[in-house]
C-alpha cells in the first residue's frame, strides 16, 4: 500500500503532503496552522486502526496495512499536553472519512467507509461539519465564523443560530501576496502582504494590528468588503494580526489571521491546474452540505451529482466540474501535462463524467486499458506494463451507456534514469543514505527533474534553502550554515511551474568531531587551509582517527615523513627539510591497521617573506607594536596574504572597518574615527575567499597630549634630552600646541631665533649659527596669540668630535652606509658617547644583542648569528646611566653571493688566493658592488690600471703588462659614485717556469697531447704546484687514482688499471691545503694494437729479430702510428735515414 499523510489548514487548504515508508518513522512539528492530519491511501482502503500515545511533548502514531503488515510510524512534536490531533482517512477516490478515538485505549479508529463521507474543500471545518468531527473524536474546534484556532478548546461551539446582525465578518479574512497567491497561516516573502475581508455592515470600521502595534485601519464598503495593505513592512517571523470590526453602533467583533514572513522564502504560491495563482475569496459553497448557515441541505429527492447531468443523461446547465485526465507518480504526486517522471507505471485519472461510463486509456496505437467511472463521477487507471522511457501522448477516450464518446490527451516524458536525492562531502566523495560525515555542509544533488522546478531543502522545522533544476534535469544545494553535529534527516521538495510537488528524504548523520588535517605555523598559529605562511616547518595535525594508524604525508610525487595516530586519535607531523617558497598540496593519507585508507589534501603557500602587521603613523614613521604613538588614526598594514581575502581590524569589542588584500598580498587600513588616548589591542583577522581565517594583535599607545619638545640630528635622528650629539645645528621641534602661537628659543642669554606654530599644532627650528661643543640648556618659550605663554628646556651636549655608528667587514674594509657587503656578520662601532652607557642594536623587531660604551666614548659589536641575505635596518639605540637614550640607523644590504675578487688564468681556470700561475697576466674579477663604481688595481706601488663595475655588479681587469715571475698581493680598491670606498687583496705567485701536466710513455718516451701511444698505464706529471697540494686524475666518470705535490712542485702519476683503446680525455684537478682549487685536461688516444717494427730480406722473407740474413740492405717496417708521423733510422750514431707513416699508419725503409 501507498501511503500519504496530506496535513491541511482550517481552510482546508494543502499545507504539507510527506510519503510514508514502511519501517520508518516521519518526524514533524505541530505548528498552529496544522488543522488536521489526512491519513490518504493511493492504491487502497486506509488502515483501520491507528494506534496513538503521547509522552515528553510527542505524540507516536502507528499504523498497519491490514493486508500486507507493514508499518508506518509517525512522531508529531511539539503536542501541548491537552491537544489531540484530527485524524481523517481518504482513499484513492479522495473522499475524505473521520477516525473515532478511544481514548481509554489510545486508538483512533475508522468509521465505515460506507457512511457519510466528510466534505474536505475549503469549508471543511465550516458550519457543522466540523462540530460534528469534534463530537466524534471528542474534541472541538471552532467554526470558521471565528477565524481563529482552538485546537486546545474542550468545548465545541458549532452550528449557533445567531440571527442578530453583527459586524462579525462572514467569511474569514483572507492574506494574499504581492502576486496575489493567498498567504494566511503560511511562509510569504511579501513583508506587505494584503488582508481582505467582506460580509460586514457598510461604514463598519476596521483596525488591524500586529501585537501591540496599530497597523491601520479600514472602512467597510457598501458591498460589505474591505482591504488592508501595510505601509510598513512587517519583520520576518511570525506574526498574529488581529482584526477588530466596530460597526455604527459601536459593536465590536474580532478575528486573527496567521502569517510568518521570511523575505528569504522563494517557495512558490499556490496554483491552479493551469499554473495561475490560486484566488482565495473568502466564500465556498458545499453542495449537499447545508446552507450559507451551515443548516443541513433538504433532501428533496433529486439528488444530481455535479458534471453528471439529468437524469436523462443531458448535461447539467452551466456545468464546470468535470475536469481533465491528470497523472499522479508512485508516490501521490501528480506529473504535470507534458513533464517528466521517473514513475513508469503513472496513474492516469479524471472526475466529472457519468457514472458507469467506459474509459479507454491509449498510448500510440496500443491500447493500456480501460477504467469505469464510479458513482462520484471519477475514474483512475495504472497500466499493468510500465512505459518505456520516453515521450508518450496518452489518448483518454470516455463513453457513456448510451455509446457518447469523449476524448482527450495527457503527455508525459517517462524517464527511469532519475535519481534519488544524494550527498558528497566537501572533498566530492559521496556518501551513503544514514551514512556518517565530518562535513558540516555537505552537498545535496539530484537529477531527473523539470527544468526551471524549485527544489526546497528543509531540516526538520528549518528551510536550509533552494535550488533551480538546470537545462540537463539536475540541481545541487550546499547550506551556507553548518548543520549540527548529530542525525538529520533533510527532506527534498521539488515543484514545477505548475505546482507539482514530489518529496524524498536524505539522512545523514554529521560528526565534526573527526577534522581534517590542519596547519599551525611556529608560533603555534592556525594556518587556514589554502593560506599563506611565513613558516617552511609548518605542522600538519589532525585527530578523530583510528589509534595506531599510520599516517604519509607527501608534497607532490616527494614523501615528507609519516606519523602514529596516538591513543586520543590524533597525530602531528613537521618535515625535516624546509619547504620551498610557493604553493604546496600537502596529501595525508591514512591506513589503520585493518588496511583501510583514507585520504585528504591540505593546501598551503609558503612565503617566508610574509611580514606580521605593523603600523605607521602618520608622517610614515613605523611604530614599534606595544610603543606609543601621538597619531589618533595611524596606518595597520600587512603582507603576504591571499589576494582578495578580507582584513577585518578590531579594537576590543569595536570593528574599526575592513581591508581588501591586493594582488601583491599587502594591505592597508587607517580608521575614520580617531582613536581614543590609551592603550589599544588592535586584533587584525584574516579570511580568504573560502572562508578559512587567521588572527593576530598589534599593541599600541594612543597619546594625543601634546609633546614636550624634542631634538633631531641632521640625519634625522632623535637626540635625547641631555644626551651628545655631532650636530652642531641639530633641529628642535614639538606639537600639541595652539596653531599660530609663537615659540622663541634661547641659548643662555642668547636668542637663537623663533617659530611659529602650523595648522597642526606643530613647529620645528634649526639654528643658523652652529651650537659651540659643550652642554646647552636650550630653553623653549611659546605664546599664542592671547599670551598665554608655556616653557620647557631640552638639553644637550654638542661634541663634533663624536661619529656616527659605521660599519667594518670581516677584513676590516669600512662599508658605507645603505652599501652592500658579503660579510653576515659585520662589526658596527662608533664614538663619543657616555662612557658606561648601554648601545641596544636592533634588526626591525628583532634585537641583536647590546654593547657597553668605553672609558673613551667608543663602542663595538658583532652579530653573533649571520644576517640574512637582503637589507637591513640597523637601529642602533643608547641609554646612558640616567635613562637618557639616543637612537640611530645604519643601513646596509647583506649579499652572500657577492664573492672577494678572484683569478683566472689564460685558459680560464681559476688560481687560488696564494698559489701559483704559470700565467703572467692573469684575469682578475669580481662582482656583488654597486655598478657604475671604480676599481682601481694596484701591484705594491704600481697601478696595474681599472674596471667600471657593470650593471650587474661584476667587474674583470687583466694586466696588459706581464707580472714579473715572483710573489704579487694585488690590492682591488673600489670608489662608488658617492665616494665610499672598500678594499680587499688577492696574492699570486707568478712562475712562468711552471709546466703543464703532460704524458710518458713506459718507455720514457713523451706523449703529445692529442697523440697515439701503446702504453696503456701512461704516467701523468706536472709541475709548479703548491708543496702537499693534492692532485685527482679522472678519466670521464672514473676516478683513476691521486698524486700529492712534492716539496719541488712536481708530482707523478701511473694508472694502476690499464686504459682502454680508444681517446681518453683525463682530467687533472689540483686542490691545495686551503681547499683552493685548478683544473687541467690532457688527451691521448691508447691503441694496444700498434705492432713493433719488422724487417723483410728482399725475397720479402721477414727476418726475425736478432736472426742472421744475406740482404745487406733488408726492409724495415711497421704500423700502427699516427699518419703523417716521422720515423728515423739509425745504426749506431750513424742515421740510415727516415720515412713517413702513411693513412693507414703504416711505413717502409730500405737502407
């Protein structure tokens, strides 16, 4: 059996229809508008008994298929403790039957089907229909008259002969939407809905309100109607708005008319067969059903059933009752003409045709059946044998006992392919129907719809939101609000533009307490998924996995290490190498012991050169996090974020506004409304585009009074009060004073000068003449234009003989400040300073360390740990004994790559600082300087000549004059455009007796480069090399063996392995004791097979070596040599002659 629970309003209007399950249970909320409950059986009688029990609020109903078994439960909550549901039963034919309830043993019960059938249109609890209802199942309800619920009431009051005129309305008053579909007791996004009424004495006055709140009022017309439309709109939520009548006489009468708003609903208005809105008029008639007064209709004995006709079987005047052939699914949801289903066995039905008629139902040339009409005038057909998935026009052909015939065609698009509703989790993987998910908003699809069908996702009580079925039947639906941790069963509503609803449910069981990996940098900060980081050791993490599973985590095709589950399900992982700047998907992939795996994905873009927040004031100046500032609005600004994300800047309770991150990951924010004097805890948080965010603070001081007046140097460095400065015409200046005042400032008994205050409060002086060394009380008087006047001293001790911090390199060279060095850990130093004060050195927030100032007034320090590669601003801050401090800033730009000056020899090999070459103009060179400086090279007191530095920062310089063989330090002095100079030295030893490595065969004999030899082990040696140096033989990718340099610079080698036939190319790398390093090749071609010389007697006998012949003048011959080489004969000290290898490495000689 097919069943449906149809829940309808005191109108009778539809408000709900679910499907029920055998086996499972439909949970639903009473709500207010909920009238009654109709039990509709699609293919069968409705069971007979429902079994009901109430407890905590709920009320369970069971009910049982008489002929099959099965069960269907449903769970009412929200039941106060006196309410009892209406009950009613329908079947296929729809007519409507009341259950009696036994309230001793909990049971509803259906009366006989034969018995008067109770009328369900929109009068269905009119007059005394519903009196009698309630007399029945021993409750009461109100009559419509009232037009509000008592469904609580224990008395019922029903079928009253009022006969006095009253202002009471005759029909209920009616909402209607902006598009006109009637809202009363439903969800409407019109916050103006329009209410309506008529029935009432002409001129009556009508005043709706809204709670306490007078909406407005009205003035019935002379036909008894009247409207009402709010100026105002009404908040989403529900709402009761009551109407009060007062006629003439001054008689009031009252009436409520439910309506919940929720400008975000898009669930479509009632319709009609055709799609129009559906009109509500506030009036019905119930033929058979008494009168206008609910009186019971006389009984006149000619009874005719509307769309019947008479007797005689001639329609009835003005009859508009019969209706269309319609098609409902499996499921009771009607298919709209000429959309699709996935049901193949449709029901096709029809009403107002005679009774007994014949109704054949054709698809095509092929007859699907017949139906006869009942005695209500209506008919319904199945076909035995499901249609095929396609297009069918369905031809309903009628005739009556006296052979009329009628037809008319219902389409339908059969497709079987549409699926149930189903969920896949934020990674897309799908998940099954009751099946468990970590994903608080997991997706909803389905396909096989409509096109252009709304689709209305709700849980439970709450509409989660809609989708549009596409072109292609599917639609897709994510919450934009996480469901909560526990069971759900989400209910998909779809309905076409006609109307059509169809319903099916989705459970899912959400469980956040399994998470997905996540990151945290080394702060221990969360690194949102897909954000940036600083860190390149950041940890991976996650819980809710099975103990003892092991975890991998690899970086594209690189494994980066694995880690245990613990014992609380969760695990931790940082990699041991850093990773590199840029984006990473970071996979973890998870196997319990069983074997099962899981896997996910973590995104991440590593940039260490993403800065914290940091604030400027408003002159630029960077302020310190946790210092105060005199600027009310200064500037937050960050780096290295995802483009697009959002900054949201807070300062405790208060959010100051938002910033946008730019395509380069920076942001700005400067608040509107200045800030209060005080302590700030401004709270910066991030979120990306995916939602994923990041927090961090930046502390400052807000400290608007105005300030006391203070010394800069010419470099615009701050001198502290009482403290020495090298400036003898340092700058004063302050602020917070009145604008246009006048401030005179004076040395003693001498006026330097005055200033005169600007618009901002603040003014600054510098004295024309230079302060005299030695200590000054200068004394700073201002006067506004009233003459009220103020005073202050700043003191300070002027000493030009005190310099500024400075920097030396590792070889003692002076690096210029904003200059560039390769030395990371260079010595800054300075003077004439307090002896005994404290120099604190800073890089930006990090402090490198502290130095105390000499008996003399100087000061050195040295960064223990490198400076990283980049620039560097060196605040270098002073404090004497009595707190006076000083500040100040070196500037300097750290390249490691930039190398010392270096040479290369003639064929382009490097020579080592202090070892031999055998070339006499050597290439020197260098880079990592400022380009366009000068390098000059010099030689003891000979200028070798220059090189201009080229845009790259490298420079070459080779001697046009040969060095003399010898000892040379070569000193490299460069000049940049700004006059700064370094220096650095390169030592040579210059001996152009120093041989290159060369070739000897076994028998001693040499071996040209490039030439032939049958010597397999030839010995390799060379000379003029650096005593214990050691030199590596290669041969391609063999190593063949080393030699070590004797005490005269010479060295030997033998291959202990002979080499192979063919050309060998041998590589000789020398390396000294301090790593310094040459390279030299030689090339020889080993061929075995070349044969000693012969000698042939003239008959062309050989001779063997050592024998006896009679040739005085025998042939000597051989082979095997290099082409074109000579040979030379001779006998004694007498030389025969010679001859000369041919192309094929062969010759002959006859003396």
């Amino acid at each position: 059996m097919k069943i449906q629970l149809i829940i309808k309003d005191s109108n009778g209007h539809i408000i709900a229809k679910h499907a029920l399950k055998p086996g499972q249970s439909l949970a639903l909320k009473s709500t207010p508008q909920a009238a009654s409950y109709e039990v509709h059986s699609v293919d069968g009688q409705p069971p007979q008994k429902i079994v009901a029990s109430k407890a905590n609020g709920q009320m369970k109903f069971k009910l049982v298929d008489d002929v099959t078994g099965e069960q269907y439960d449903i769970v009412l909550q929200n039941v106060s403790a006196d309410e009892l549901p209406i009950m009613t039963a329908s079947g296929p034919d729809g007519v409507a039957y009341a259950y009696n309830y036994d309230a001793a043993n909990g049971v509803y019960e259906l009366a006989s089907t034969t018995a008067d059938p109770l009328i369900t249109d929109n009068v269905y609890l009119a007059g005394g229909v519903l009196g009698g209802l309630a007399a029945i199942i021993g409750v009461a309800a109100a009559s419509n008259s009232g037009g509000s619920s008592s469904r609580n009431n224990n008395t019922a009051a029903a079928n009253e002969d009022n006969s006095t005129a009253s202002v009471v309305p005759a029909t209920t008053p009616s909402l209607v939407d902006d598009a006109g579909n009637p809202v009363a007791g439903r969800p409407t996004s019109d916050s103006t809905p329009t209410i309506s009424g008529n029935g009432m004495q002409p001129g009556s006055t009508v005043v709706i309100t809204d709670g306490d709140t007078e909406l407005g009022t009205a003035t019935v017309g002379e036909d008894g109607s009247w409207t009402f439309t709010p100026d105002a709109p009404l908040a989403d939520g529900e709402h009761a708005l009551v109407v009060d009548g007062t006629d003439a006489s001054g008689n009031p009468a009252s009436s409520t008319v439910d309506v919940i708003i929720d400008t975000g609903d898009t669930t479509p208005g009632a319709s009609d067969d055709a799609g129009s809105p559906a009109e509500d008029n506030g009036s019905a008639s119930v033929p058979g059903a008494g009168d206008d007064a609910g009186n019971p209709a006389e009984d006149n004995g000619n009874d005719s059933t509307p769309g019947t006709g008479d007797d005689a079987g001639n329609p009835a005047e003005g009859d508009t009752s019969a209706t269309a052939p319609g098609i409902t699914d499996d499921a009771g949801n009607p298919v709209a003409d000429g959309s699709s289903t996935s049901d193949s066995t449709p029901t096709i039905g029809g009403g107002g045709m005679q009774p007994g008629s014949t109704v054949t139902v054709s698809d095509g040339d092929t007859e699907l059946g017949t139906a006869t009409v009942g005695e209500d005038g209506s008919w319904t057909f199945t076909p035995d044998a499901p249609l095929a998935d396609g297009e069918h026009a369905l031809v309903v052909d009628g005739t009556d006992a006296s052979g009329n015939t009628s037809s008319s065609t219902v389409d339908v698009n059969v497709d079987t392919s549409a699926t149930a509703p189903g969920l896949t989790d934020d990674a897309g993987n799908p998940i099954a129907d009751g099946a468990t998910t970590s994903d608080s908003t997991p997706t909803i699809n389905g396909d096989g719809m409509q096109p252009g069908s709304t689709v209305v996702i709700t849980d439970g009580d709450a509409e989660l939101g809609t989708a549009t079925v596409g072109e292609d039947g599917s639609w897709t639906f994510t919450p934009e609000n996480p469901l909560d941790d526990g069971e759900h069963a989400l209910v998909v509503d779809g309905t076409d533009a006609g109307g059509n609803t169809s319903s099916s449910t989705v459970d899912v069981n959400v469980d956040t307490s399994a998470t997905a990996p996540g990151l945290t940098d080394d702060a221990g900060n969360p690194i949102a998924d897909g954000s940036s980081t600083s860190d390149s050791t950041p940890t991976i993490n996650g819980d809710g996995m099975q103990p003892g599973s092991t975890v991998v985590i690899t970086d594209g095709d690189t494994e980066l290490g694995t880690a245990t589950v613990g014992e609380d399900g969760s695990w931790s992982f940082t990699p041991d190498a850093p990773l590199d700047d840029g984006e990473h998907a970071l996979v973890v992939d998870g196997t319990d012991a069983s074997g099962n795996a899981s896997s996910s994905t973590v995104d991440v873009t590593v940039d260490t050169s993403a800065t914290a927040p940091g604030i400027t004031d408003d002159a630029g100046n960077p302020v310190a996090d946790g210092s105060s500032t005199s600027d009310s609005t200064p500037t937050i600004g960050g780096g290295g974020m995802q483009p697009g994300s959002t900054v949201v800047i807070t300062d405790g309770d208060t959010e100051l506004g938002t910033a946008t991150v730019g395509e380069d990951g920076s942001w700005t924010f400067t608040p509107e409304n200045p800030l209060d004097d005080g302590e700030h805890a401004l709270v910066v948080d991030g979120t990306d585009a995916s939602g994923n965010a990041s927090s961090s603070t930046v502390d400052v001081n807000v400290d608007t009074s105005a300030t006391t007046p203070g010394l800069t140097d010419d470099a615009g460095n701050p001198v502290a009060d009482g403290s020495s400065t090298s400036d003898s015409t340092p700058t004063l200046s302050g602020g917070g004073m009145q604008p246009g005042s006048t401030v005179v400032i004076t040395d003693g008994d001498t006026e330097l000068g005055t200033a005169t205050v600007g618009e901002d409060g603040s003014w600054t002086f510098t004295p024309e003449n230079p302060l005299d060394d030695g200590e000054h009380a200068l004394v700073v008087d201002g006067t506004d234009a009233d003459g009220n006047a103020v005073s202050d001293t700043v003191n300070v001790n002027v000493d030009t003989s005190a310099t500024a911090p400075g920097l030396t390199d590792d070889a003692g060279n002076t690096i210029a400040d904003g200059a560039t060095t390769s030395d990371s850990t260079p010595t800054l130093s300075g003077g004439g300073m307090q002896p005994g004060s404290t120099v604190v050195i800073t890089d930006g927030d990090a402090e490198l360390g502290t130095a105390t100032v000499g008996e003399d007034g100087s000061w050195t320090f040295t960064p223990e740990t490198p400076l990283a590669d980049g620039e560097h601003a060196l605040v270098v801050d002073g404090t004497d004994a009595g707190g006076n401090t000083s500040s100040s800033t070196v500037d300097v730009n750290v390249d490691t790559s930039a190398t010392a000056p270096g040479l290369t020899d003639d064929a382009g090999n490097p020579v080592a600082d202090g070892s031999s070459t055998s070339d006499s103009t050597p290439t020197i060179n260098g880079d990592g300087m400022q380009p366009g400086s000068t390098v000059v090279i010099t030689d003891g007191d000979t200028e070798l000549g220059t090189a201009t530095v080229g845009e790259d920062g490298s420079w070459t310089f080779t001697p046009e004059n040969p060095l003399a063989d010898g000892d040379h330090a070569l000193v490299i002095d460069g000049t940049d455009a700004n006059g700064n100079a370094s220096s650095s030295i390169v030592d040579v030893t210059v001996d152009t007796s120093a041989t290159a490595p060369g070739i000897t065969d076994d028998a001693g004999n040499p071996v040209a480069d490039g030439a032939t030899t049958s010597d397999s082990t030839p010995t390799i040696n060379g000379d003029g090399m650096q005593p214990g140096s050691t030199v590596v033989i290669t041969d391609g990718d063999t190593e063949l063996g080393t030699a070590t340099v004797g005490e005269d610079g010479s060295w030997t080698f033998t291959p202990e392995t002979p080499l192979d036939d063919g050309e060998h190319a041998l590589v000789i790398d020398g390396t000294d004791a301090n790593g310094n390093a040459v390279s030299d090749t030689v090339n020889v071609d080993v061929d075995t097979s070349a044969t000693a010389p012969g000698i042939t007697d003239d008959a062309g006998n050989p001779i063997a070596d050592g024998s006896s012949t009679s040739d005085s003048t025998p042939t000597i011959n051989g082979d095997g040599m290099q082409p074109g080489s000579t040979v030379v004969i001779t006998d004694g000290d007498t030389e025969l002659g010679t001859a000369t290898v041919g192309e094929d490495g062969s010759w002959t000689f006859t003396p």
